[in-house]
C-alpha cells in the first residue's frame, strides 16, 4: 500500500479512495511498529530470561489462569496463537521444567497447561526487567490521556479483526 500514483488512467485505479497524507505517514508508522516492537522487546527477554516473547507471553498467560492453568484451547486463545504453534512451544517450556500438561477434570477430551512452580519462579524473576523494557519502548514518552487515546483507537482497529478478542480484553 504504497503512495496513490502519479497517473489514474485506468479507472479501477480512479476508483481507489487512496490514503491521505495522514493516514498513510499512521500506516507506515503502524507497520513499524508491528515489525520492530517484537524484535526489541524480544531481544531483551532471550537476554536476560532465555525466552522468546512468545514463550514469555504464555507463561504470562498461564500465570493469569485460574489455579496457573488454562486449557490448550483457551491459552491458545490468550496467546494470540493456533494449537499447532502453541502445542510446539509448551512441549518446550515443558522441558525447561515450567509448564506441564494435565487432563482437563471438565471435559475428558481437553488437556490443560498448567504453570509449574519453577515456572511461575521464572516468571517471577524475569518480569521486572521485561514490564521495565515494555515501559521504556511504549509507556515513559506517553502522558495519561495519550495512552488512554491510543488504547481506544487500537481497540477500534482491533475491533475490526477481531471483535470477540477485543470483547475479551476489555477490564
């Protein structure tokens, strides 16, 4: 989605409502910071945890659960992933010792992923550094009303994708 063309000869190409100025200078900004924010926040976790922002984010949402335990089903869904992915990435944190599956007591088919101590541990030692990180890149060059303003128009944007998530996420 680059900048309109000089020429709209063709009329399919007359017909596009191109992006003004503004939208398209919010565009590549979104871009990215969709492709760098990662990356950064990222570098810091396999630094000093030894996790990928990933594998951060589902013990994150582990230690969120009920009991430290979510089924795969729902901590696929908090984690933003397929059960595929996320399937791979627990058989991992379960060799490091820090989740381990169990049957779901609920529903014989469904298996839970439960935060292990040494696990929650882990988590425990690593967020301080991680929120710090997170806070330096998003928050410390944000006032109140603008982090107030920018949540609201991601959630529109999010909305957009996805408005069962955003359903989800509001507190």
């Amino acid at each position: 989605m680059s900048a309109q063309p000089e020429t709209t000869d063709d009329a399919a190409c007359a017909a596009v409502h191109w992006l003004s100025s503004d939208e398209r200078r919010l565009w590549m900004r979104l871009v990215g910071l969709t492709v760098l924010l990662p990356g950064e926040v990222e570098a810091q976790l396999k630094r000093d945890a030894g996790l990928s922002l990933f594998e951060y984010h589902v013990l994150a949402m582990l230690s969120d659960g009920e009991n430290r335990t979510r089924s795969m089903s729902d901590l696929a869904f908090w984690a933003n992933a397929s059960l595929s992915r996320l399937s791979h990435v627990v058989t991992r944190l379960e060799k490091q010792g820090w989740v381990r599956r169990e049957a779901c007591p609920e529903d014989g088919r469904a298996t839970n992923a439960v935060l292990t101590d040494a696990g929650m541990a882990h988590l425990e030692q690593h967020a301080p550094a991680h929120v710090d990180e997170v806070r330096r890149i998003v928050f410390d060059g944000l006032e109140d009303e603008e982090v107030r303003i920018v949540g609201e128009t991601l959630g529109k944007m999010l909305a957009n994708i996805d408005p069962a998530r955003l359903r989800q996420t509001e507190d």
